[in-house]
DNA sequence: TTGTACGCGTTATCAT
DNA sequence: ATGATAACGCGTACAA
C-alpha cells in the first residue's frame, strides 16, 4: 500500500534511482553518491556493497538531475547547415575524437537553413542541456552574444561576419589564391571562377583570392549554391560565354562535380579541352573522372582545433591548407 | 547582501529564471508556469505581464529542469555509424521534417563503431535525456531490451537480428532480384555482385536477391566495406577471373563508383564493355560518369516512417524501392 | 483565477 | 567514513 501523493508522480516509474542502490547497499544516497563519483572517503567494503547493487541493478545515473544539479551536461552540440553535405562529416568525425578524449559527447544537429530550428537548438546552450556550442553555420543563431563572450561558442569552416567569435578556418583568401595561381602556372590566361552563393563570407573571401591572380581584365565570377545542380548550371553559362574559358576555379569539390558533368555533356574533355579546380577535397573527390584536382582543408584537424579552444577558453590557431594535384588539371593546348 | 546558503551554487549564476518573470510581473511562479504551458486559466491581463516579462528579459525555460519535472524531453536521438556516409543524411532530413512537425527535436550521435560510444549514446535514454531512439546502426546497444518492448526504438533501413524491434525497411531481396533480373533481361548472362561485408544482414539480404536470379552455376560474390576504395578492390579482383562478367551488381553506390574508376583505369569502357549497377542513389549516383543504374531507397519516406512508428507506438509500413534507370548500364555487345 | 507546497534525482555542505 | 538536508528550476494537486 503507498502514501497518497501530493504531485503526480509523471509516467516512468520504475526506473532505478540512486535511493534503490542506497536501500539494497545499506547505506545512504550520499555515501551511493560520492562512492559513484570515485571520492576516496569511502570504505572498500561499503564501496564493494554499492558496487554489487549496482550491477545487480544496472543502474546508471540519471543525466538530467545530475545536469540540474551541477549546471553542466559535458555535452557539446554541433551545428551545421545541412547535414546531407558530406563535407561537414570530417569535421565532426574530429570533434567527436577530442570530445571523447576530453570526456565530452557530442550531439549534431542539422538546422536545413530554418532560424527557427537553429535558434531552437541553441537554447540547449541556455537551458543546461549542452555546455559547448559549434557553429558550422556562418551564422550566429539569435541571444548568443553573451555565451560567445563567455567562450562557449566557437565557429569551425567559415568566419562569421560582424562577430568576435573564436574561429577555426584556412586562410581561404591565400588558398584560392593558390588553386589560380596553380593554373595560371599551368600557362592558362581565362581562368573563370564558379563562386558560392552572393553574400556568403566564404564566397566573399575565395572571390578576392581569385581576382587577386587574374586582375580585372577577367569576367564576373559566376555565382552557384554549393550544389553540384549549381555548378552544372554555372558551368553551362561559362560556356556560353564569347570568349570560353580554358580553365576554372570551382569554389568547392560538389560545383567543380556539376561542372565536370555539364562540360563532358558539352562534348569537352577533361582536361585536354578544359581544366577544372575544385575546393575542400572530399572523400568523392578522389573518384570523379578525371579525380579532382583541389584544395584539402585538414577538416579533421578542424575538429580537434574546435574542441580543444572551446574547453581551454583560448584562441584557436589559423590551420593549413593543402594543393592536391590529381587529372583534372593539365595545360591548355 | 546576499545570505548564506548551506548548498554551494554551481556556476552559472544570473541566468534569468520563472522566480524572476514572477517577480518582474508581480505574480506567483506557478501562474509563470501556467501562462507559458498556454493554460486557458490565465486573465489575458496577467498572461499579458507575464509575456512582457518574457520578452523583456529573453527568458526561456530549463529545459532540463523542465526535462526531471515532467520525466520527457522531446528528443529524439539518432544513431548512426558513421556520419561521414552521406546516405544517413537523407533519413535525417525526414526524420527531422516529421519530428518538428510533432514538436519533437531531432539529435544525432555518430558511434564509427565504438561500442562503448554507442552504449553511453543510448544510456540518454534510461536517464531521460531523450525520449526515442532511432537506430540506423544495425545493432541494438546494450541493455535495451526493456525499452524496445516499450516502443521507445525503432531500427531503420537495417533489420537487427534476433530482435523484435520495429523496423523501417524496403525488402532488400527483392530489390537485389529486381536490379539482377534487370541486367538478365538486357541480355547479360555473367551477372557478378560486389556484396557488403560478410556477416552483414543488408549484406545477406541482397546476395540472396541476386543468387535467386543468377543461379549457383555464377561465382561468389566479392566482399566489400561499403567503400569505395573496397568497391575498386572488389572490381579488379573481378576483372582478373578468367571468365570476365559483362555486369556487375553493386551493394551500394559508393562501392559503385569505386567500381566504375577501376574499370575505367583498366581501359573498359562503362556501359559498352561492362554495366555497373548501384543501390540506393545517393546524390552523386546521379553525377558520375556514366551516371549510375541503381535502386532508390526512399529515404525521406523511411525518416517519416520511423518518426510516426516511434510516436504512435505503431508497427511501421514496408517501404518500396525504385528502380532508377541511368547510363551506366547497356546490353552486351 | 491565483498562491502554497511538494517532488522529479542528484550533489554539496554540515554535522556526527 | 557516513547520514541528514537543502538546493538546482520547474509543474501540478490542492487550498484559498
């Protein structure tokens, strides 16, 4: 027979709590407490008892009164963009290394572009269930200001405008600098550049790279939207262009994929008739034919760099990049 | 001055809590509570303070203290084995669509095959940070038993063996049938199969499917990872046998692709002197060259399903697959 | 309609 | 070395 309760006492009841060990050890949930936390004032023999009625049980310690409790969850949420593109896998595949070395665990969540949805998962951040915050959106979700002063936030791939955020990127500048100067190099004198969308800071940053090289004598960029649709289309309008292009900087691997296929459709072959550069170096990459001449950013790298900032508290360092040679560049003819 | 308190409070002091929207709006937490939970015994005049406490001061609730109180979190947790396989990312995109929908949230934990990871991920869901699991690993962690019957799991797109968990999948026999009948009736009579990993059940599944239609007098199938570098191995082994396939069905698309590029680095040309393939038209099967033959997994579709399955308590539809018709497969010359 | 009191499961302080 | 107790922030039965 129970007491009448005052509160409803919500659904799952049954689940073993750290008073059932307490009762079964014969002993107080204090000593239960501090012998599961490892404290040194507890006896062998006690510890033994608490131990054994912990196996017995199965008993694990119930996170979300443990995070009440001491305002930290030592959970880090990361947040990208999308997570269908596969770039931002590495990425995490490097934060979830140094998170678990770190006794962190990681959760991902993918926002698809919805401020709503972003803003939403931000509030963990506010609200106890996460301690760390990792944009690899480009932007900032809204009321975060004061945690990034606090230095729970940090931003991985790409500089978010107008804020000072820590930040873990390449020098993207320099990089498409590099990939241009690789072809000009190579003897060509069109090098046309298939850009990300207008307005994006990555965008922004590998545009002036590239005009840096080729001066103002060059035509626009072509603006496309980091798909491999896009860079198709991109391509299709280069071509159409008076004075074709013999040479082109994709600003990353999934354009420079569409642009591959929109020139083999045109009947040009890669690269006798036409040289293409992509960006990022993904694991398809490698696989196209010809393989994608490009730009590694060490994304791994980006990920131990996030983690290891975001818990130290100190500023991340500027990463390398790296020229990949493989087919689909050679000299004009 | 403030007075002393016996129980040291942790940390992150100041956060703005119910206790001060009730102040700021002269009423007690608990009309706070009310107001916010939209309870319709709240004066218009009172809930109007209390929202312009809220605004003024950008309160949100706890969502862990919000979590302990009422026992559910309405989170949804996904575990995948490697988010650097961007056939996932599809599955979470319906996941998260339906999941918002139901006003759930969507958190995504990636094992690469560290059971330890994989146990403390699905741990969330004794200790209540999480109210479903969704597994795309092929395996169920320890110690769930208990909360599968409950309806708390569903596995998707990958049957578990010996458990009786509600699955999301499409019947991947037949599949692997209807992708070998295809490539007999275009007249090929030597159908090899790059098959998953052995042990697999996906792995089983579709070699059964392919066995039905080739008959034993075809050779074994050849193992691979799921990789491309696996499904480029695969291919030279089976171009060095010496009575040589004209056709070759894939597992999946990666080992496809890694397929294609061995053929093509062996001088074959794809589909003139060899069809390839694929399973389950991932973004880039569609970007290859040739673009890739292959079978649509409706992914979305098993996201929504899964979501519906694990909220209603329902057993989940079997999905249908597609057969997607592309170039990379022609009769035998 | 609103306020009071208690409990969700845990940990830290204090006393023994 | 161990136990009693308060507090983390919130929601609800009950009293007013």
């Amino acid at each position: 027979m129970t007491l009448p309760r005052k509160t409803e006492p919500p659904a799952a009841a049954g689940r073993t709590k750290m008073e059932d060990i307490a009762r079964i050890a014969g002993v107080s949930v204090s000593t239960v407490s501090r012998a599961l936390a490892g404290s040194s004032k507890v006896t062998g023999e006690t510890r033994a008892r608490i131990e054994a009625a912990v196996r017995q049980t199965g008993y694990v310690v119930n996170q979300v009164a443990q995070g009440l409790r001491l305002q930290r969850s030592r959970q880090i949420l990361v947040l990208l963009p999308t997570i269908a593109n596969p770039f931002f896998g590495e990425i995490i595949l490097g934060v979830e290394e140094a998170a678990q070395a770190a006794g962190y665990s990681v959760l991902v969540g993918s926002t698809e572009g919805d401020l709503e949805r972003e803003a939403a998962l931000a509030r963990q951040l506010h609200t106890g269930g996460v301690d760390g915050l990792i944009l690899l959106t480009g932007r900032i979700p809204d009321g975060l200001a004061d945690h990034a002063a606090r230095g729970q936030v940090i931003a991985v791939s790409e500089t978010i405008p107008g804020q000072h955020l820590p930040t873990v990127v390449i020098d993207n500048e320099e990089a498409a600098a590099a990939a241009t100067t690789y072809l000009r190099r190579l003897g060509h004198h069109n090098i046309a550049h298939i850009a990300g969308p207008e307005g994006n800071v990555l965008t922004a940053q590998r545009v002036r790279g590239w005009r840096r090289i080729v001066g103002d004598a060059a035509g626009p960029p072509v603006f496309g939207a980091f798909t491999m649709d896009s860079g198709a289309a991109a391509m299709t309008r280069l071509l159409a262009r008076p004075n074709r292009p013999t040479a082109v900087f994709c600003a990353n691997d999934e354009m420079a994929i569409g642009a591959l296929k929109a020139a083999h459709l045109a009947g040009l072959r890669v690269p006798e008739d036409l040289s293409i550069f992509g960006f990022d170096d993904i694991t398809f990459a490698a696989f196209t034919d010809p393989p994608l001449t490009t730009i590694r950013q060490p994304r791994r790298e980006f990920g131990h760099a996030a983690i290891a900032a975001l818990l130290a508290g100190t500023p991340p360092p500027r990463l390398a990049f790296t020229l990949v040679e493989r087919a689909s560049t050679a000299a004009p003819r």
